[in-house]
C-alpha cells in the first residue's frame, strides 16, 4: 500500500484532520465521539491562548483512495522548556490503523519538524498539553472514558514503542463509590483533620460577582503553586486558565468546585465535573446540536463524574487535607445523585496522593494512561 503525507496548511486540510477520527473508531461502542465545535476551538491558533507561547503542525496519512489512515500533531511548548530547563518538541491527536510502516511515517514527519526547530527529544501523547487531554490509554479497554480523558485501540502502545519510543511516566485514574470511602475509619479521621486545622470548606460563589472574581483568583494561584514540584507542570497563563474556566462553566456543578481554608486563609481547592461523556457517547456525529439535544434528555441521569483537579499549596502537603477534598466533595456528588467517581490523573510516582486514595478512601485504580519519549 502506498500512502502520502499532508503536512495541514489550509483549514478544509484541519477540518479533515479533525474528522478522520471516525475512521478509527467505526465499530467501537466505547469511543465518545468529541464535540467537532469544541475540536475546532482547541485547535484554533488564533483563539486558544496556548497557541500564542507554542506551535502546532498537523499531519494525516492518505491511502491510494484519498482515505487518512493516519494522523498526528507535531506541537512546540515553549513554557514548558522555560520552566524546565530543555528542548522538548511533543506530539499528540495520534490516530492510526494498525500498521507499522504508516505510524512510522507520521512520527517521521512530527520529528522532522521539531528537530527543523531546535529540539532534541519528543513526549507524548498530549493534546496538545498536559493542562489537556493527556496520555496513551493502555488497560481498561472495555469501558468508555469520562469527560477529558483519552481513549484508543489497544494496539496503539505498539505502534508506539515499535517507533522506538519508551515509557517516560505512568497517570493512574482511580475509581471511588460511596461503599468505598464513607468508613467509619475515614469519617473519623476527616474530622480531626479538619479540627486540627480549623478547616472550613466553601464552594465556589457565584451570587457576588467581586467575590466570584477573587475566587477565581485563588484558584489560579492554588494550582500554579500547588503543582510546581509536579512532573510536567507548565503554570497556565491567566488567559489560559480563563479559556479552559470558559469550557468547564457550562457543564459545571458550582456544588462540586471548592475552596478549602485554614483558619480562614484559602490553601487548597478541589474541582468535579459531571461526566457528560455518559450522553455524548449517543452523539455519534459529533455534532453541537446532538450534543444541546442529549444534555436536556441525559442532564438529571448522569451517574458518575470526574474529579478533574485537586491543590494544596507546598506548606500544607502530607497534611492529609487532600482526604478531606476528596471525602467533601464525595459526600456532594453523593448528595447531587452520582453512584460513583474518578479522581484522575494522579502521577504514578505521587505516592501521598496515591496512598491516600488507595489507603484512606479504599479507591480502586483502574486505568493507566502512558506518556513516552524519544530522543531525536
């Protein structure tokens, strides 16, 4: 089989790009078709800010017959070799058919570029961040993925790793239900948590529009400093974490988005979403309608979410506060009608995070996501 590879320049080009992921997964009763407004709007160089500190060069693979079989993005992040002292390129939006010979030619081409730009080494998945949607699924294949998660055929880790790329970090998504968590053992120490550090728990205001606006704030500072030692982490731009606030608002639970404070000083924040993926996985066209259409039926019969974010600033790491976000914002989902949780992604080597999912709150991990890299 001989194929071409179109190097995207013209939007009708983007627009194939963004739609031959179909192709993948025709037969796939587990794939969650994407919103095509939403992908045309990540995708967007002059609207998502991202764009304005990073690059992005798309590509797809076309057979004899005009068909892609094949996509990827070749993407530069400039703040994230600022804060990490290197030259990483990264690629992401991979899609493939199984067969070698065409994902070597895609990683040929997403290397080739970033090498013409200086770097010298690629991770990823990451689409196009790791703020985004990030990572290669490699267990669990048999059940849909929540909102903002990936989700690919199982033979993707070897088109991968047969292109000579290798593991670089593990992401761990954990399973939590009301059975696992509310124990007599964690009621207890939750509360003496809370006692000792006079902890009050609040969520997001959305009545006083000043207040709403320094809570905003604090959750932008919580996050840049609490996940500075992370792995990967890149502080978003206020512009992007307004973009990204844009999206989440409209399908957000104010309930489920909380501050926590010490002794009336804000330290730590906790974000759930409902998992709206349980009714886009009906909008089999991916259009906006559909989706407008499945909300108004699916909006009071959603079971499950997501949670999407938790912080701590430094000081108050190893504090066991985390096990008290997670346990408050359980006891809302609860309250708001949800049967279960996942609380991703947790890094494979934050062991007090995991310890305290997996010890404190009996949660279950049960699904890997994998980021790989090579030197180029």
């Amino acid at each position: 089989m001989s194929l071409k590879i179109v190097k995207v320049v013209t939007k009708s080009e983007k627009d194939k790009f963004i739609k031959s992921q179909w192709n993948f997964y025709k037969n796939d009763k587990n794939w969650v078709p994407p919103v095509l407004a939403d992908r045309r709007k990540l995708l967007n160089t002059n609207k998502n800010p991202f764009f304005k500190h990073s690059e992005i060069q798309l590509f797809y693979a076309e057979n004899d017959d005009g068909n892609i079989i094949g996509r990827i993005a070749a993407i530069t992040n400039e703040n994230h070799n600022k804060t990490h002292n290197d030259n990483t390129g990264f690629f992401g939006f991979f899609e493939c058919i199984n067969d070698q010979n065409v994902a070597n030619e895609l990683f040929l081409s997403a290397e080739k570029w970033l090498k013409e730009r200086g770097k010298d080494k690629v991770i990823g998945p990451e689409n196009p961040s790791m703020n985004d949607e990030v990572g290669l699924l490699i267990d669990a294949f048999d059940t849909p993925p929540v909102i903002l998660s990936t989700y690919n055929p199982e033979y993707y880790a070897n088109l991968i790793e047969n292109a000579n790329y290798k593991k670089v970090k593990d992401l761990f998504a954990f399973k939590l239900t009301q059975s696992s968590y509310k124990t007599e053992k964690v009621e207890k120490l939750q509360g003496i948590i809370r006692e000792r550090y006079k902890l009050t728990i609040r969520e997001l205001n959305l009545n006083d529009k000043n207040q709403f606006k320094k809570d905003i704030e604090t959750f932008k500072d919580i996050y840049n400093k609490a996940w500075v030692p992370n792995w990967g982490f890149v502080k978003w731009t206020d512009e992007e974490f307004d973009f990204i606030a844009e999206d989440l608002k409209m399908i957000a639970d104010p309930s489920l988005v909380i501050i926590a404070e010490s002794h009336s000083k804000p330290i730590g924040f906790g974000i759930a979403v409902p998992n709206v993926n349980e009714y886009l996985i009906k909008n089999k066209k991916g259009s906006l309608l559909g989706a407008l259409v499945q909300s108004i039926l699916h909006k009071n019969k959603i079971e499950s979410m997501r949670i999407l974010a938790l912080g701590l600033i430094p000081e108050f790491h190893k504090s066991g506060i985390d096990g008290v976000i997670y346990y408050e914002l359980g006891e809302r989902g609860v309250k708001a009608g949800f049967k279960w949780a996942e609380a991703s992604w947790v890094l494979e080597d934050n062991l007090p995070m995991i310890k305290g999912l997996t010890s404190s709150m009996n949660a279950e991990k049960y699904k890997t996501y994998r980021l790989y890299e090579k030197e180029i």
